[in-house]
C-alpha cells in the first residue's frame, strides 16, 4: 500500500468517517503539515495521540438565593446563563444561527469540507489559522474552554494552531456519532456568548429584548445570531452601528438561503438593533442585593458547608456555577418591620452603628438581619456585618453585652434550687476584691473590684433585682452559683467570644458582661428560653436544589433541649418582670403580648442593647460606636441625627426593639409563656418585692 493509501486508511479509521471523507480529510492533513514544518506521515501518525471522547462539563450557570416566601435576594454567577430546551427556543432564532454560522448543518457531519477547504485556502494566503469550523466544531472549542480551569488549559483551548483544530475535529466528530443534530444545535445556543455579559440564547433574549427566547422575532433573532461570531465587536449595546451591519448581514444571508422573504428582509433591516431602555442586567453578587448583610452571610456559611465541595475554594465554583436554587430562612415581611425601626431610630449619617437580629424560637430560622449603615465602601457605608462574629466579616467582632448576660446568671440560680423570691442586701457599691468565684476549672478573683449599680439599691428578689437590673445583687447571686455554671449554660445557648470564637472568659463580672458578642448571638439565645430550653443553632439555608430540580443535602435545623423546661419558664417568668411598669423595659411593653426582655449597658457606656422575646421571636438590638476604639457614646456620638444624651439599654436600644418586634408580630398568635412551678417561685409571686422570709447570702466583704 502506498503513502498516501495508508493515510486514507489510518485516517478513515481514526476519525470514523467514510472512505472518501477519510481522502478527503488526508488532502487536508498534508498541507497542514507543510505549513507546519513536519512530515505528512509524521502529521498522520500524531492524530494517534488525539483524544477520542469530549467530556463536557456542565456549563456555568446562575445561581439564585431566595427569601422564605420564594422572592429574589440575590442571583450569583460567573456567567450569566439560564439553559432551555431547543423547544423554548424560537425556530426564528435557529434559522438564523444556522444559516449565518453553519448553513450546511444539518447536511454535512462534523467536518463541513467545502468550507474548511475555503477557509485553509484563505489561511495558507494570510498566515492565519481560523474560520471553517462547524456549529458542533465550535460548540467543542467553547466546551473546551468552559471546562479549562487553570492558565495552561485556557491557553491550549484558544492557540492559534493546527494542533488545537484537529483536536477540535476528532471531539466533532465523536460528537456527532453520539447526538443529534438538534441536541447540538441545543448545547451551542445554551453555551455561546451574546455580548454584554450574557451566556446562552434565553439570558440573551431577556438581556436585550425583555423577552424570553421562544419569543424572538426576525430581527430580534438575526442581531443576536450575528453577535456569536466576535461578542465584543459586534456587542449592541457600545457598538450599535457594528451590530447593525452585522444584523444586516445575517438577515442577507436568510435571504439567500431562501429562508425569509425580501420583504420579511428589509422590514426587519429598518428595525432598531435595540432600544436601551429595553436592556437590562441581572445584578451579580449580594452587594446588589437588597438585603446585601443577610445575603453576605449565608454565602459565607455556604462556603463551609462539605456538601458543596471538599474545599471552599471547589464550594465558591459550585455557587457560582451550578446553577443551585437556594431557599433561605429571611421573611421578608420580618425583615421589612427590622428596616422599617432602623430608618426611623437611626441614619446612616450616624457615627454610631445600630443593629439587629430576629430569630425564631423552635427552629432558629434567621428570620431578619438589619443595621443603621448601607453596604458599600464610600462614606457613610461599611462591608461589616454589625450582626454577626468577626469570621463572618462581622466588623470588629460584636461588642460586649454588660447586663443581658444577666439571663445566664438567673438560669443557673433557677436550676441549682434558687427560688425567684430569693432575697440579697444589695447595697449601691460592695468590694469584691479578693473574693474567690467557683469557674469550670478553679477558682478566679479580682484584685480590685468594687462594682456600683447604676439603678436601684435595696433588699430585693431575683425578680425585682432583675427588673430594675441591680448589679451588687447578680454579683452576690453569682458568688452563690459561681461562674462555671452561667457560663457553661450561655455556652451551651451559642454564646461566645465573636473576636476571638473562644469560650467566654469565666471571671468575676461575667454576668455584667464580659465578652464580645453578636444580635445573631444574643438573640438566638434568648430564643432558647422562649423555647421553654430548646436552644436550636441560627439556620439561613433551608434547602438546596441543584439545576435539575434535584435536592442538595445540606444543614437542616440543629435543635437540642439544653436547659430543663421549668428552668426556662422561671427565666421567663423574670424577664417578663423587666417589661412591666417600674422595670428597666416597662416602657417598651405593647399590645396584649407575653414579652421578656433584659436591658444592657456596658461601662462608661460603649454599647447599649436591648433583647427581648415572645413565645413567637427574639431579637436583640444593639447601639454602639462604629468604629474603633469604641468610646463613650455620650461623647459626640449621634443616634437619628441627635447627640445621644442618655445612652441606656431601654432608652436607646429598646426603642429599635419594640419598633421592629411591633411590626414583625402582627398577624402571628398571641401565644403564651408557661408558668414555671411553685417550688420555682418561691413562698410568693414572682412578680412581688418588698421583705420577706426568703434566705440571704453573706454579705460580702473587701
């Protein structure tokens, strides 16, 4: 057999064609090889290295996070790309990329020779390698591109070499043994770039006409089958005239083709390429999003979850590309009523920063995420979620908390045998130092501490002591319980450091509080007690879809009774104590509703809070200086314009509270605490003050 015979045959069985494509392709390969310097049995030989099966990674696709009730937070994506079946696509819009790309489609394989033959000839005069591809054959370039992950691949899947066009043609050509006409005509138009950010027909048609893509008209059509061929060059939004012409051309060649009629031609030829005002882009990215906080957030836990990949740098992909539908727990009617008493208690132009949080008892659902600064990078906004710990870009990591931890103190009494009526001399100042105080691992005191309160003073109970948030009596009940025992209930209720992610530190003037957290924090705890003791981990993602409708395993709710119920109603019982008339939340009381609360103001008055709760929510709102060092808020610091005067938990805080808790409660049940057991309550009411017979703990002394 001669040289020539051999090629014919090596290459007719390589390729998988028929005898005289294979004679036809040899004739290409050798003067491919002259014009690449090596043998024609050489060129032959190394198609031996080709690879034979394309494996086509499914294309990037736009990712859409949702509220509760289905609405849009956010869409997410490398390239913005919706697939549709070629049944949802305008038979219009197929003609057109046939006929200006490929009009012998659906007549040659994957090799369309006449118009490779042309195209080398064309080549082998200007030195160029392009042009003469099949739709299947650039259908197989942009595959090989999508996939390319890493520089080399990108390289090797756009080099202007001979290489890389018959690597091209043996994937066609297994391509076309594999799917049909249609099915690859359906891929190409699913995964070819529009211009202007667009990937796929359906995202073009919305893109440009506001239309989907079964709708497009002749003209509508013909415009976006001309931009494939250069997407930058031919983009109509900043190249109009170029677009036209290249509009004009596709609609020519319908013409010759035979496929529309003269008149069809030039009516669609006077049609404006597109209208402006017409064009819109999908925004990209929680920074557009309006709820952008929130959204950063889940995003954020979305990168740790192992379901979407083994690293997070293979879970960012998979957001950004999947194509996933994710549900999240934000309600937006919640979230409107949170925004709603930000705007009206505070302004963006406020150098302090107010946040907060509303969960749901029972689920943990993160039902509302505000604060006072708008996202962004210009003056007057911040990328720091106020709300959340610092690995969460949560600012500088939450603030101290001073009396709401106050709670933790109250729960570890109740559940040592403590009743509510218990009774402590609480004088205005009493000296700690040198005191011991029981910790988890010891014992710790202070040197030099003489704590003051900053409200009352007297012979109170747990329950008066607490509303009116007298410190020298929690001091005193907290040598009582000693620290090991609050602290690891606050623990086991989510709370910790938010800089450091460490344990709260166990140390004298733990329940005034001590460490740095969060409104996620604070009031997904305080939802523990609503819950009468279960405390269930703050959940944002509720479920996961992948583009085929399939379900992505992911976190559900996480729920776990930590205290005893009868614990949780007598801290409930409490803290319902602070909102009635004469206790530090008296005034922020409204409707016919259950509510608990605790005010908290740390020394020389850094930060402010307010969180509080019904069976239903709990919130916990915050106002604190926006940037370190923190300092005294009474010291130039504005709240809603205005210098604040009186910084307190109840005056400042409170108000941001009962606002958003007043319009998120609307149209929930008016559901009700459960009263906690006698042997909880003590020899009286809960709610009394005044002597009584209850045992007193030691005075303490210097």
């Amino acid at each position: 057999m001669n040289a020539g015979g051999r090629r014919v045959r090596l290459l007719t069985r390589f390729f998988g064609v028929s005898a005289m494509a294979g004679a036809l392709t040899a004739g290409l390969v050798v003067p491919l090889a002259g014009l690449v310097g090596i043998g024609s049995e050489q060129a032959v030989d190394a198609l031996h290295g080709l690879p034979h099966e394309l494996t086509a990674q499914p294309p990037a696709v736009r990712t859409r996070i949702l509220a509760d009730d289905g609405s849009l937070i956010a869409n997410i994506y490398t390239e913005d790309r919706v697939p549709v079946g070629l049944n949802r696509i305008a038979p219009i819009m197929r003609q057109a990329i046939v006929a200006i790309e490929d009009s012998r489609f659906y007549q040659h394989g994957a090799l369309d020779l006449k118009g490779t033959l042309r195209a080398m000839i064309r080549n082998h005069a200007d030195g160029s390698v392009q042009g003469g591809s099949s739709i299947t054959q650039q259908y197989v370039k942009l595959t090989l591109l999508e996939n390319a992950r890493t520089p080399a691949q990108q390289r090797a899947a756009t080099a202007l070499t001979y290489q890389r066009k018959l690597t091209e043609l043996r994937y066609a050509i297994a391509l076309e043994q594999q799917d049909t006409k249609d099915q690859i005509l359906d891929k190409y138009l699913n995964l070819a770039n529009f211009g202007d950010g667009t990937y796929g027909v359906q995202v073009a048609a919305l893109h440009y006409y506001g239309v989907n893509a079964s709708e497009l008209t002749l003209a509508e059509a013909a415009m976006l089958a001309g931009i494939v061929k250069n997407p930058s060059g031919y983009n109509p939004v900043t190249n109009p005239a170029q677009a036209k012409d290249r509009r004009d051309t596709v609609l020519e060649r319908m013409l010759q083709l035979g496929l529309i009629s003269v008149a069809e031609a030039n009516s669609a030829m006077r049609t404006p390429v597109i209208e402006l005002a017409r064009v819109r882009t999908v925004p990209n990215g929680c920074a557009n999003s309006p709820y952008p906080f929130y959204c950063d957030y889940v995003v954020s836990k979305l990168l740790q979850d192992p379901a979407l990949g083994d690293t997070e740098q293979a879970r960012d992909h998979y957001l950004m590309t999947g194509g996933l539908t994710i549900r999240t727990s934000l309600d937006p009617r919640i979230q409107a009523a949170a925004q709603q008493s930000i705007d009206e208690h505070s302004k963006p132009t406020d150098n302090t920063i107010a946040a907060i949080t509303v969960v749901q008892p029972g689920t943990g659902l993160v039902e509302a995420m505000v604060q006072s600064k708008p996202y962004g990078y210009g003056r007057n906004e911040t990328a720091y979620n106020y709300n959340v710990e610092k690995s969460y870009a949560g600012g500088y990591g939450g603030f101290q908390n001073g009396s709401t931890m106050k709670a933790f103190t109250i729960a570890a009494a109740i559940q040592e045998g403590i009743p509510l009526t218990y009774r402590i001399n609480s004088p205005p100042q009493i000296d700690l130092s040198g005191v011991r105080f029981r910790t988890c691992r010891g014992w710790t005191r202070d040197l030099d501490y003489q704590p003051k309160n900053s409200t009352r003073s007297g012979d109170f109970t747990m329950v008066d002591a607490a509303r009116y948030s007298v410190n020298t009596y929690f001091l005193q009940l907290s040598e009582k319980t000693g620290i090991c025992a609050p602290a690891t209930i606050a623990a086991k209720l989510g709370m910790y450091n938010a800089q450091t992610l460490q344990p709260l530190d166990q140390v004298v003037s733990f329940t005034l509080g001590v460490g740095y957290v969060t409104p996620l924090m604070l009031s997904d705890a305080y939802a523990t007690f609503a819950d009468r003791g279960v405390y269930c981990a703050p959940l944002v993602v509720t479920s996961i879809h992948d583009q085929t409708g399939q379900t992505v395993a992911t976190p559900g709710e996480s729920c776990k009774q930590v205290l005893r119920p009868w614990v949780a109603d007598g801290v409930n019982r409490v803290l319902s104590a602070v909102m009635q008339p004469g206790g530090t939340g008296g005034n922020l009381k409204f409707g016919n509703w259950d509510l608990a609360g605790k005010t908290g103001t740390i020394n020389d008055n850094l930060a402010v809070w307010f969180s509080g709760y019904t069976p239903n929510l709990a919130a916990a709102a915050v106002v604190a200086d926006a940037t370190p060092p923190y300092t005294n808020l009474i010291r130039g610091h504005t709240l809603d314009g205005r210098d604040i005067a009186d910084p307190t938990g109840s005056g400042t805080a409170g108000p941001i509270w009962e606002t958003a808790m007043r319009g998120a409660l609307h149209g929930l049940p008016r559901d009700h605490f459960i009263a906690p057991p006698a042997r909880v309550l003590g020899s009286v009411s809960g709610q009394a003050s005044g002597p009584s017979s209850a045992p007193r703990v030691r005075r303490l002394s210097g």
